[in-house]
C-alpha cells in the first residue's frame, strides 16, 4: 500500500484513503498523469485526425 494523498470529487475533502470517510464515494489523486514524450509520439497521429475532425465540422 502506497502512502499518496487522495481528494473526494463530491465534498473536496482530502484523504489517506481511496475511499472518502465523509461520504463514502471513490476517491482520486489530484495530481495529473505524467507526462511521456514517448506516449505523445505515439498518439500524435490520432489526436491530429481528431483536431482535423473538428475544425471540419466547425466549418460546416
């Protein structure tokens, strides 16, 4: 078990715990995924295809 701080998206109360103990539902880390420039590489192609996507459907 890891030592890491988790924060309730219901009540936004920070806990120890994966699980909120004020009200009872799923807790999450706050902090942000980390970044990988290997990962970006490897996804840079469908989130262009995505932007394209969009910029087309803007123009219609």
């Amino acid at each position: 078990m890891t030592k890491s701080i988790f924060k309730c998206p219901k009540c936004k109360e920070y806990t120890l715990s994966e699980k909120c103990p004020k009200c009872g539902s799923k807790a999450f880390s706050p902090q942000p995924a980390r970044f990988s420039l290997e990962k970006e590489r490897k996804y840079s192609h469908y989130r262009r295809k995505l932007v394209k996507r969009e910029q087309e459907q803007i123009t219609k």
